[in-house]
C-alpha cells in the first residue's frame, strides 16, 4: 500500500561565532561554573554578534541543510520558521529568509511556540504538505535569545543562548510495507494558565518595547516532565509505537536534570538520548533541529532510525513529533 510521508531529506545548523562562557558569567552575576553545571548542565552558549541577527542565523542553517539534502533554494515551496526573537515585529522573519535565499515563489510565515516552536512547526509544515500547499519545505528554528535576556538576573541569563537548525521536509510516496519513512505522528498541546511561569514582560501592544525574559524556574521544572510525558505517550500511540521501539530521544535543550528525568520515565539509557545542552544552553526554537544536526553529522542518526523530538515553552506550549529517519 503505497502512503505519503514528509520525509526528512537534509539537516543544516549554525551557531554564532562568539561563546560565552560560564566564568565569564561569574562577572556579571552572582554565581559559579560549578552551580551553573550543577542545576542545568550548561557550560557554554553562543552570543550572537552584533548587527547579527535571527534572519541571518536562521539563512545559515537553511543553506547548510539544502546541502545537506542536495537541493537548491528553488526547490523550496514554504518557509516555516519558528522563533520568538524575530526580526521585527512584522514582516515575518520568514520571509526575509526567503528573500535572502533567492526565493520568489511559493509562501512563508513564522511559528510562535517558544522553545515548542519547531515541534508546531514540523506538525504545521507536514500538514500543509499533505493539503498539496507544495511538496518541499523548510522547517527552521532560529533564536536570538540573548537580545531579551536580563544579564543580571542570575534565574535566566545563565540559561540561554542563540543559534539556528533547519530540516528539509519532502513530501514522498512510501511504497514500504514496514517501517515507513517520514513523519509519522505528533501531538501538540498548550495552557494558557501558565503563561506567566515564563514569558517576556514586554511587546509592541503592551509596553512598546521588547522586553526580557522572566521565568518561574521552580514551577517550570515542576510542570515539565508530567507534560511532556503525555505528548509522548499520546504521540507513540498514535504511530503505533511504545518507548522500547525508540532509537534516538532529541529532546528540547533546556536543562539536563528534565532532560534525564524524562529519559528515566520511559526507559531511555542516556545511549539513546541526544543532549548538546553543555555546549549551546537552551536556544529555544533552535534547539532540537540543532540537537538533530549534531546527531546526523556525527553518524548517531541514521536512516530507518526511529527519532522522538519534544519540547515544553512559555505559554505553557508543548508538544512531540515522531519521525522515522
């Protein structure tokens, strides 16, 4: 029985060239590399440059994928991008990462998830796919995190950092009677009774300026794994699946005691589970595809693997996506 599948074809990331590190933390606020490790797992992140900004590091990301997946930006149809630093208000920043790859067809527009944001953007995009709004598209997850950070709030300015990663999803015939190709499920979800745990306490209708960053860490902690273990467990009942079939956890790169937390829930030995939270921080929207990237590049992620990506965001969103590689 032949089916259509999004199948990923090319994985691209890129990181700003400056890292900051957790001494040079130690300058600006009242803490240690030792305490930064000991409740987050982050050692590093990287700061975008200035006049560096989303659209940029999202454009590298989309370019390396292309390559990745040996195709040219005329092949794309759409752009979904997700981000919660975007350019400018509007335009979308989508678009001007569509202008800057060259492409004057087909559509684009930004996904505002926060750190869910990929996940909606992968289930978005596959579900245009499927509506026949085109058959290529990139998925991208860009973040400039560090221009809404409050570099004295010791709470947050320790978490975060910016980067890109982008996938090359096709629209594929899948003439296989096991194990299909693609994307093969996903669950999306969001409460807007946590919305104040984390968010921005600025915006262009509110206070007219950008704002930064605020976080209820504590409550944040709390909520996040009992979440995210029910997009999980609702996302493999949906393809079928159980957790033991599971070959690759990429979890959302925000602290690596939810991280373990969630991977001892269902089972994941840390051989299976993707973590690159040490050397990036939490980029938000950025950090699965980025997560992704390093695991295809470095060979851990191979084709017919069964991948699980989730991720928890301010609103509370959350959500999980399936794919076989």
């Amino acid at each position: 029985m032949t089916s259509r599948r999004s199948v990923v074809r090319g994985t691209g990331s890129y990181l700003p060239a400056r890292i900051m590190t957790n001494a040079e933390l130690e300058d600006l606020v009242t803490t240690s590399d030792a305490w930064i490790r000991q409740r987050t797992g982050i050692g590093a992140r990287h700061i975008a440059a200035d006049g560096e900004f989303t659209s940029d590091l999202a454009t590298h990301a989309a370019r390396a994928a292309l390559d990745n997946a040996g195709m040219d930006a005329g092949d794309i149809d759409m752009i979904v991008l997700a981000t919660a630093t975007p350019d400018q208000t509007f335009p979308a920043t989508a678009v001007t990462v569509q202008e800057k790859l060259g492409i004057t067809h087909g559509f684009a527009f930004d996904m505002q998830a926060v750190c869910s944001g990929f996940v909606f953007a992968m289930s978005n995009a596959d579900a245009l796919l499927h509506a026949s709004h085109g058959k290529r598209a990139l998925v991208i997850g860009a973040e400039t995190f560090s221009r809404i950070i409050d570099w004295n709030d010791r709470g947050t300015c320790v978490l975060f950092g910016d980067g890109a990663g982008a996938i090359v999803l096709e629209l594929a015939d899948d003439n296989a009677d096991s194990d299909p190709r693609g994307l093969l499920a996903s669950d999306l979800r969001a409460d807007g009774r946590y919305r104040d745990k984390l968010y921005v306490d600025g915006g262009p209708s509110t206070t007219q300026t950008a704002g930064h960053l605020r976080m209820d860490g504590r409550e944040v902690f709390r909520q996040a794994v009992n979440l995210m273990s029910g997009v999980i467990d609702r996302t493999l009942e949906k393809a079928g699946y159980t957790a033991q079939d599971i070959d690759w956890f990429v979890p959302h790169q925000a602290n690596r005691r939810i991280i373990e937390a969630t991977a001892r829930k269902f089972g994941w030995p840390d051989e299976k589970v993707v973590m690159t939270v040490e050397n990036h921080g939490n980029t938000s929207a950025a950090s699965i595809p980025l997560a992704v990237d390093v695991a295809v590049k470095d060979g851990r992620i191979k084709p017919g693997d069964l991948v699980l990506m989730e991720a928890l965001g301010g609103g509370f969103t959350w959500g999980a996506v399936l794919v076989r590689w």
